[in-house]
C-alpha cells in the first residue's frame, strides 16, 4: 500500500493546524502506518507552502515555508527527520493500545529496541520494563531516563533492551 496524500495544513482558520500539532500529527501518523505492516511509502503532501494566504489551506500544507521565506522549515521537518533517523532499518513490530495510550514498537539493527510511543488525549503514565538506555522528544532532544514514563500528545522515543510497554496500575 502506498498512501500517496497525506498532511495537516497550518492555515489559521478553525480547520487548520498550529505547526507543532503539524509536526506531532506527522510522526504519529507515520509510526501508525508503519505499523500495520502493509504500508510501503508514505508521500506527504505538501513540501512546501504553495502560497503566502495564511487563512487558505491549500497554501499551507507545506511543511517548509514558501520560497519568499526561504523555504525556512516547520516543526515537522525536525520531526519527521528525528524520526526516519531513528527508525532507518528497523525491523516494525506491534502496535501497543491501551486506550488513548500508543507505543509502536521497533527493533534496530544494532539490537536495540525502540518504541515510538505518545498519548493521542489526556496524558498517562506507562512503564517500560527492560533496559533504558535513553528517551528522546519529538524533536530529538534527550529526556530524563526512567522506567515510569508519562506519555503526551506529542511523541517520544523510548531506546534500550528487551524494552515492553505497559499501562500503568
């Protein structure tokens, strides 16, 4: 399956998007697809903000700004790359639900595990039984390590061995 459309516009009116929920919805997005197992490309849609209109979606869906901005980059451009770096050769897993809590799980091929994990309502703490080794933001920025882990809308990567997801009691 390839999804050939798919983005968040960042237009100012009711149905757009702030850039940060544009770059938080992309991974999400990604790591759900990835995870079905039937997903082989995803083709984002749009690079680039076609116009310079604020309140038009079509002129916003970009994730780089129009070229009379320099094509300076949104939020999604960091984490869409954060997240291709940290899932380049990985082996996808399952996906781990618990009500609105999500974990896709990855194994790498240096043998570390990986979980892309996030809330998608109210957050919620999870426990993460295994190793740690590290816990990156959305953006890539390094976290404080724990095993009790509490999960926002936006995304983050969980990095260690023998590493499980589970709701918290």
């Amino acid at each position: 399956v390839w999804v050939t459309e798919i983005g968040w516009p960042t237009h100012i009116q009711a149905r757009g998007v702030d850039e940060r929920v544009q770059a938080r919805y992309a991974v999400r997005a990604l790591a759900l697809l990835q995870s079905t197992g039937v997903v082989e490309k995803v083709h984002w849609y749009d690079f680039k903000n076609d116009g310079l209109n604020r309140a038009y979606n079509e002129d916003n869906f970009g994730i780089v700004w129009h070229q009379t901005f320099n094509c300076a980059p949104k939020p999604a451009v960091v984490s869409m790359a954060v997240f291709a770096r940290a899932t380049a050769g990985a082996d996808v897993g399952q996906l781990w639900h618990r009500g609105e809590l999500y974990a896709a799980a990855y194994s790498r091929s240096d043998g570390t595990d990986l979980h892309v994990a996030w809330s998608s309502g109210m957050p919620g703490t999870v426990q993460v039984e295994g190793a740690v080794s590290s816990i990156r933001d959305t953006m890539g920025n390094a976290q404080d390590t724990s095993t009790s882990v509490v999960l926002t809308q936006d995304p983050i990567y969980i990095t260690g061995q023998a590493l499980k997801i589970r709701a918290q009691e």
